[in-house]
C-alpha cells in the first residue's frame, strides 16, 4: 500500500533533474502553497462566486477588477437601536453573546438573500445587493 501521496515519484523525477530546475520547482511549489492559503482566507470574507469570478478573469490589477462596470447596488445600513444605553446596563459578556447572536443572524439573512457582507461598524452592518455579481430583485431581496 503506497502512502506517500506522489511524494517518492517527485522525489525520482526531480533526482534526474538540475538543480536550478529542481529550485524553481520548489519555489513553484511553496507560492502554489501560499497562494492556495491566501484564497481560503479571502474566501471567509468574501463570497466564493466573487473569489471564483476574480480567479477566472485573473484579474491583474485594481483598473481591471471585476470589470469595474458601473451598476445600481442596494445598500443596507442595520443597528440595534439604543445599543450604547443598553450596554452600560448589562455585563461584558453579555454584551459579547447579545452581539456575537445578533451579527451571526444579519450576516445569515444577507448571504441566504444573495448580498455581500460589507463591513461591521461596532453594532452595525453594512451589506450590499448586485454586486459584483448580478440578483435579480436586489432591492426586494435587500429590504426583505
């Protein structure tokens, strides 16, 4: 039973090989590596349909990202009302658990509606609709 995982044939193949070939190989190898983690990274923010399209399109510079095209977005503001008056009237990690609930919640209904998570802005949340991939109603699907 072989567990080496294709390890000792790259081992054979690149014994035959010269060592600048075998030093570019490896350093192909260890950018794949970084670049591999640096995509699951990007993907915990950013929907993967966006990472996918930027990969697809291979995108090369900011001028180029998605295509730049003007579009009609939805933008959506939330907070919790009287957040600060009610914070200085329960424990700290109360606070913590009210919060941790409350922005799981939000970013729930964003992503199941088709938006994109923008930014956390202490109690609030800003998300957007139609960008930068196309949802039908977006404004519907925003307010819903």
């Amino acid at each position: 039973e072989d567990r080496s995982d294709g390890r000792d044939a790259f081992l054979q193949a690149t014994a035959l090989m010269s060592p600048p070939v075998v030093s570019e190989l490896r350093e192909m190898h260890l950018t794949f590596g970084a670049m591999h983690g640096a995509l699951v990274g990007f993907s915990k923010y950013v929907p993967t349909v966006v990472v996918m399209q930027l990969l697809a399109e291979r995108v090369g510079s900011a001028v180029g990202l998605l295509g730049m095209r003007p579009v009609v977005v939805t933008v959506m503001f939330v907070d919790i009302e009287g957040f600060t008056r009610m914070c200085e009237q329960i424990a700290p990690d109360a606070v913590v658990e009210l919060l941790n609930e409350y922005l799981t919640h939000v970013c729930g209904c964003v992503v199941t509606s088709s938006g994109t998570v923008d930014k956390f802005i202490g109690d609030a949340v800003m998300a957007f609709w139609n960008a930068p991939q196309a949802v039908p109603n977006h404004a519907r699907r925003g307010c819903g």
